[in-house]
C-alpha cells in the first residue's frame, strides 16, 4: 500500500448515485442553483424515468477557484430519478418553451413501504413532486466544464 499521490486527486467528472436520504442530501446541495429550460424535461412513463438536462454550478469547485482568482465554473449534468410512478408540477408554465428554471433543492418524504415523494424545489415558488416506488436518483456530468455566464457564485438572500 502507497500513500496517495497529487495525480491521484485529479479532478474527474462527478458520477453520483443516492438510494437513501442522506445520499440525496449530497446531491441536493450539488445541484442547488442548477439552471434548464423547461424544454429539457424529459418523463417516461413507460420506463419510470424522469430526467434533467441541467446546467449545474460547481460547488465542489468553488473554493479552488476563489483560492485561484480563476471564473466560477458549470457543468451539463444529468439528473435521473428512476422508480417514479407519477409527476406533478406547480407553478410551471409547462407550454413556455422560452422558460428558464432554477433549481433550490431536492428532498425526499419517505412512506411507511420504502415508496414516497420526492420534492424539486425551484426559484420563483414552483415546483415538481414525484412518486417513487423507492429512492433511486443519479447525477453525472456529461460535459466538460465551462465559465458561468454570470462570472460569480450564486448569492442567496438571508
């Protein structure tokens, strides 16, 4: 057994999995402030798939780059949530194809049978509720990184 090397700690492209709450609770933080167009949600029901073509922030890179002085950097991501029984959306204008979301956070309200709901809350009080007959969700970055737009780090008011 070696210690670890500098090469060994090379940045890669994340490809996360999360089966419990606690899990989703890494994921959540991960994509907090990830933007897409509503265009870019994809519901199959027929394989019990709903999926996101996101634009995440890189939170995991935050501190490099200020440490750095380099721009804030985000990612193509897709978020995968399998298992999922039924979809319901609030306050989404679902026909505006020009509709850019932000998403805040994503929590889970577990049944007594392992099934439940999952919770997508976005910016501006809307919303996507899931049925799942269990906590199955993915995230993986599937481009390489690029400046954001805006140059900065999502701010967000006390």
């Amino acid at each position: 057994m070696s210690d670890a090397s500098f090469h060994d700690g090379r940045e890669a492209p994340l490809n996360l999995g999360a089966f419990s709450s606690e899990d989703l609770e890494v994921i959540s933080t991960l994509v907090q402030d990830a933007v897409f167009p509503v265009s870019e949600m994809s519901w199959r029901p027929k394989e019990r798939r709903f999926a996101l073509l996101l634009n995440r922030f890189r939170w995991e890179d935050k501190p490099s780059a200020e440490k750095r002085g380099r721009p804030f950097e985000r990612v193509q991501s897709l978020l995968v949530i399998d298992m999922v029984l039924g979809v319901a959306s609030q306050g989404i204008d679902r026909h505006d194809k020009e509709l850019i979301m932000s998403l805040l956070s994503i929590s889970f309200e577990p049944s007594e049978d392992g099934a439940g709901h999952l919770l997508l809350t976005l910016a501006g009080d809307g919303s996507l509720r899931l049925k799942a007959e269990a906590l199955e969700v993915s995230l993986r970055d599937v481009t390489r990184p690029y400046v954001a737009a805006a140059k900065q780090s999502p701010a967000h008011g006390d």
